[in-house]
C-alpha cells in the first residue's frame, strides 16, 4: 500500500510545471492521496487545471485569492462537500511588490511590508484555521519557507521577514492544532528555478553560489522536495511538529 492512501488533501499555490508545490502534489498523488487545488487569478486558472487535469476530470480546481477570507472559506466548503474530510495541506504561497525585492530592506514601503506578511504568513494561520474542523482524523500542514528568513539574502528583503513570520506562526499553529492530531511543519527549499524565484534579482548567481557552497556541491532537485514532502504527510512523521526541514543540500549549515 501506498504511503497516503485515502488521504484527501488540498494544494495552495501551484503556478506552473516548475512550481516547488507542484512537485510535492506530484509525489502526494503518487503515493496514493487525492488532491484538490486552487488558483490565483485567470491568469494562473489555465495552468492549473492543465496540471491538475493530469490527475483525472474529478480533480477539484478552486480559485481562492489568500488574502479573501470568503474565497478560503469556499474552497473549504467545497473540499467538505466532495470528500466530508481533509488530512494534508499544502502552503506554497508567498508574495512581495517586485521593486520591495530590489535596493535595500531598509527602504521597504509600510505597504509592501503589510503585503508581504498578509500573503505569505498571515494567510497559513488562514488556510490553517479554514482546515482544522475538517481534519477530524488528524493531519499534516506543510508550508514552503527559504534560508532567507534567518540570515539576510541580498535582495529578499522584506520576504525574508515574512518567511521569518511563516515559521513562528508554523510553531504557534503547531501548538495550537496539536490535541488535534493536525502537525505543522515547513519545508525550507534550497534556491529551485520557479516563477517566483526569477523575481528575486541576481537568483542565478544564487544558483551558483549554493552549488560551489553547499557540503553536497549541488542544488536541490525539485523530486527530493517532493519526497520530503511526502515524509511530512506520512505516518512515518507523526511525532514531528513545529519544525522547519532544511532540503537545501546542506547549504544551511555552513559558516563560510
């Protein structure tokens, strides 16, 4: 037997083929979970249900814009009305104004601060809190988190606060969801080559520095994501909570 058979779980932030979320519902699918996404905006609907299609014509695709509490409700609602109960969930969201992305952290607007944190941290408790009365068998919650949130990347800027957000409020939430059975973990991802990465400016010399850096000379594959991914939701992490996965070839543990 596959290692999620029966689980029913819902993806948040797939963007297109390259996506890190879109790795780990490849390998949540694989073994054995049924899955359904949302999309944000037209102009990412398309991609998603060509993606999503790839799993069978039953595949729920929702739209649900994070940062709208009725739309998360809905999605909610109509994962409760299809399946009756949820087991994983999948936090790959995160969003900043391109220019709060370039310069300096030190010049970040009051509204790319608010922007950044509704976006990529205040919307896990969220989608957390739309989730819990669903997750009546237990379950798992996996957020999507980078380096950048504990030592300064030049150029993340106010992203790397925001990730520094997503993981405290991933151990809050852990703490809060744990009498539930529900585990909250996040998986911090070496540099992969995703839509949102572009944004970052000089993410190819990223690329580079943390393949000459890293203890294992090379930059993480978007499938050992997906196997990580997998642990996470699988019984075999059942005692682990509240903590953030470093998949990152072991960049994060060196000094220089």
């Amino acid at each position: 037997m596959s290692f999620l058979t029966g689980r029913i779980g819902v993806v948040f932030g797939v963007a297109n083929k390259r996506s890190i979320a879109w790795a780990i519902a490849q390998a949540w699918h694989r073994e054995g979970a049924t899955l359904a996404f949302t999309y944000q905006g037209e102009r990412l609907k398309e991609n998603v249900e060509e993606l999503a299609g790839t799993f069978g014509p039953e595949t729920l695709i929702l739209p649900c814009d994070v940062t709208k509490d009725d739309q998360i409700a809905a999605v909610f609602e109509q994962v409760r009305a299809k399946y009756g109960k949820l087991h994983l969930l999948l936090h790959s969201v995160a969003f900043a104004p391109k220019d709060a992305l370039e310069g300096t952290f030190l010049n970040t607007s009051r509204e790319a601060f608010r922007i950044a944190h509704d976006v990529s941290a205040y919307s896990l408790v969220a989608v957390a809190r739309a989730a819990e009365p669903l997750m009546t068998e237990g379950g798992s919650i996996v957020a999507m988190t980078y380096y950048g949130s504990e030592k300064v990347v030049p150029h993340y800027n106010v992203m790397g606060v925001a990730k520094a957000s997503l993981e405290a409020s991933t151990r809050y939430l852990a703490y809060d969801l744990g009498t539930r059975k529900i585990r909250v973990n996040c998986i911090s991802a070496g540099p992969v080559n995703t839509l949102a990465a572009r944004g970052i400016a000089g993410f190819t010399d990223m690329l580079k520095h943390y393949e000459a850096h890293a203890p294992l000379r090379r930059n993480v594959l978007p499938d050992e994501l997906g196997a990580t991914g997998v642990f996470l939701a699988s019984d075999g992490a059942a005692a682990i909570t509240g903590q953030v996965i470093y998949v990152d070839s072991g960049y994060q543990i060196m000094g220089m």
